[in-house]
C-alpha cells in the first residue's frame, strides 16, 4: 500500500481506479467489508484500489474540539488500511478551502479529470461537497454523464444494528468493549510514543508509560486491564487509567499505563496500548497514600480479568 498526501501528489496514482471515500476510523467491520468487495472488482478490472481519506476529519474541522473523539490516529488508520489488500490510500487534507469546493467540482476535477475513477463504491448515505450537497444520486448521475460505474455498498450490520464509527463510540461511551470489538472486528487500541511523566508514580510505587493524546479526546475514561504491544513478541499485561489525574491536580487527559512484573524503559517507544476490560472510573483521592492502595486492589483486579496467575 501506498500512502499519497495531499492532490498535489495525486499525478503519482496511475490514471484510472476504483475507488471509495470516507473517513475510516477505526477501519471498523463495514468498512473492511466495503474494502474487501471493492479489492475484488479492482481485481476483476485490473486496476487499481485507491482510497480517499480526509485528515483532519471534516467534523474536527467544523466543529473543533466538540468534533466525535477519534478511535484511529492516521498512523494506525494507515495500518489497517495496509492490512486490506488497497493499493493506494489517498489522504487529503481538510481545510477550509477543500471543503469549499462544491460536489459537481469534487467529481469534475477530482474524481474525473486527476483521478480518471472507473468505479466508485460508497454507502448509500454517503454525502458530499461543500454543505453536504453530493448525494448517491447526483453521484449516479455524474457516472453516466462521465462515464464510471457507482456502486451502493450493502449496508453491514452486526445483530441488526448498521456498523459505523459513530456505533463504536457509543458502544465505547457504555464501556462496553466487548461490544465495540465486536463491531470493530479488532480490539479497541489507543497508540502513542511514551513521553516523560512527572514521574510522582514512581515514588509511589507505581511507575507509569505517559501517553499524551494531545487534543484528541479519548472515546473511554477510567481504569483498564490492559495488554501492551510494541515491546516484543508477545503482549505486556499492565493497568491503566485514562484521564486527567484530579488526584494530582491534573489537566490534560492522558493515558498511563504500569506494566505487570516488569520494569522495562519505554520512554520514546510507539506502543499499543489494547483495553481488555474496564475496571473502574476515575477517582480523585484525599491523598496519594489513598491512590496506591487504590491503585495495588486495581492491579490484582487486573491479574484476575487478564487471567494471570495472582501472587
Ligand atoms: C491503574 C491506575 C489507576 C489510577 N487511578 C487514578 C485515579 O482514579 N485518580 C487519580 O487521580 N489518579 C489515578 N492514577 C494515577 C495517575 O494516573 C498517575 O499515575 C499519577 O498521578 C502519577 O503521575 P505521573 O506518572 O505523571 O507522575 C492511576 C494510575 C494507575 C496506574
Ligand atoms: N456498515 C457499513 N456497511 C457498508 N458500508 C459502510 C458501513 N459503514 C460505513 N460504510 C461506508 O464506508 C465509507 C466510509 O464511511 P465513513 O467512515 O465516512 O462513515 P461511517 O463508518 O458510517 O461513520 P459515521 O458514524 O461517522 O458516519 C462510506 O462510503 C460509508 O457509507
């Protein structure tokens, strides 16, 4: 798979694709479904597979930090994307200007004139341009006229209920990972690069990996049981609490995780961080004695959920 940034680099995608457009984040089971069928007809015509991403997401834009909180980052959106079988993953980006051009122009000289598209595959509910006005239907109409095919991806349901992102999220809001897996077809995942902490958890007894989520808020809150990947061949098990720390006054949300039987060094290391089950909501306590004997019950909960054999 090959990563474009921005249409000023679209010349290096060969004229002529399927295609499909949207968000994909979490790359969740109706996406992979979209992808899967849209990888056999590129097959078929022998073109091919390009999808087109948009970072930021146009909500994050319009709406800024009351925007969905993100349950991909690009990096691992590009990941997953990797792990269909696209060929190019086009990620424009979303400003101002982009979201200005009106649908006729976004099929015209985008889909048309740049990217030559043969077939594009989206949701029925897909909608486009500047104020939303592109539906499927205008899309129907701009193929014949332009000559490519539009085909209406059958919407992809788990127990009756239509897989999207937006599903996830609350799925997530409920604490119900299960659940969010289930619709994900992965187990919900939050990555980062491990920065240096005010290191109060080591004196405490508990020394944690910081991982900053910077502006994006994170989907879930609390206290998890948690597997770590990124550090070797098989997962880390560990306990981690996603928030803003009030106990230590803190601000910025953050996620920290302290690893199981080990004291392994992870600062500027890129982990995966995978929530297994949810053990509590976040607290503020009297004191930071309070905290670590708090935090001791929420490792020996964690061994209990993660299955691991308790001291
Ligand atoms: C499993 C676990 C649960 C935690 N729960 C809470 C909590 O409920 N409330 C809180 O204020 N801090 C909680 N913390 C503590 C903070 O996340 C953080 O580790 C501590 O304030 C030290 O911060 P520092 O490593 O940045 O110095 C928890 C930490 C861990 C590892
Ligand atoms: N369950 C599904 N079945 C079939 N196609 C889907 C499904 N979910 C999304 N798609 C299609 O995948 C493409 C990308 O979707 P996108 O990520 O923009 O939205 P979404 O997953 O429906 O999330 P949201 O909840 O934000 O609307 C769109 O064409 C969309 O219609």
């Amino acid at each position: 798979m090959k990563l474009i940034r921005g249409i000023h680099n679209l010349s290096q995608i060969p004229r002529g694709c399927v295609l499909t457009i949207g968000n994909f984040d979490g790359v969740h089971r109706g996406h992979q479904a979209l992808l899967q069928g849209l990888c056999a007809e590129g097959a078929k015509r022998q073109l091919p597979v390009v999808v087109m991403i948009f970072e930021p997401q146009p909500l994050e834009l319009f709406a800024g930090e009351s925007a969905p909180a993100r349950l991909t980052r690009l990096r691992e959106k590009l990941r997953y994307l990797a792990d269909s079988a696209v060929d190019y993953v086009l990620c424009v980006r979303f400003d101002r200007r982009f979201a200005a051009l009106t649908a006729q122009q976004f099929i015209a000289d985008l889909l048309v004139d740049r990217l030559g598209v043969k077939l594009l595959a989206v949701g029925d509910d897909f909608r486009f341009g500047a104020g939303r006005q592109g539906d499927f239907l205008l899309l129907q109409q701009a193929g014949k006229e332009y000559g490519f095919d539009v085909t209406s991806a059958q919407t992809y349901c788990h127990d009756g209920l239509r897989i999207s992102s937006t599903s996830v999220r609350q799925a997530l809001k409920e604490d119900d990972l299960a659940q969010a897996e289930k619709l994900l077809g992965h187990p919900f995942v939050i990555s980062g690069r491990v920065v240096h902490g005010d290191e109060l958890g080591r004196t405490i007894g508990f020394p944690t990996a910081n991982l900053p989520l910077r502006r994006q808020v994170s989907p879930v809150k609390g206290v998890f049981a948690v597997e770590v990947n990124g550090l070797g061949d098989s997962p880390v098990p560990g306990v981690a609490n996603i928030g803003t720390r009030p106990t230590v006054s803190g601000v910025r949300q953050q996620l920290e995780v302290h690893l199981l039987d080990t004291n392994m060094n992870l600062y500027g290391r890129h982990i995966d961080v995978v929530l297994r089950h949810k053990i509590r909501n976040e607290q503020r306590f009297a004191s930071l004695d309070a905290l670590k004997t708090q935090i001791a019950k929420d490792e020996s909960t964690a061994r209990v959920l993660l299955g691991l054999n308790v001291e």
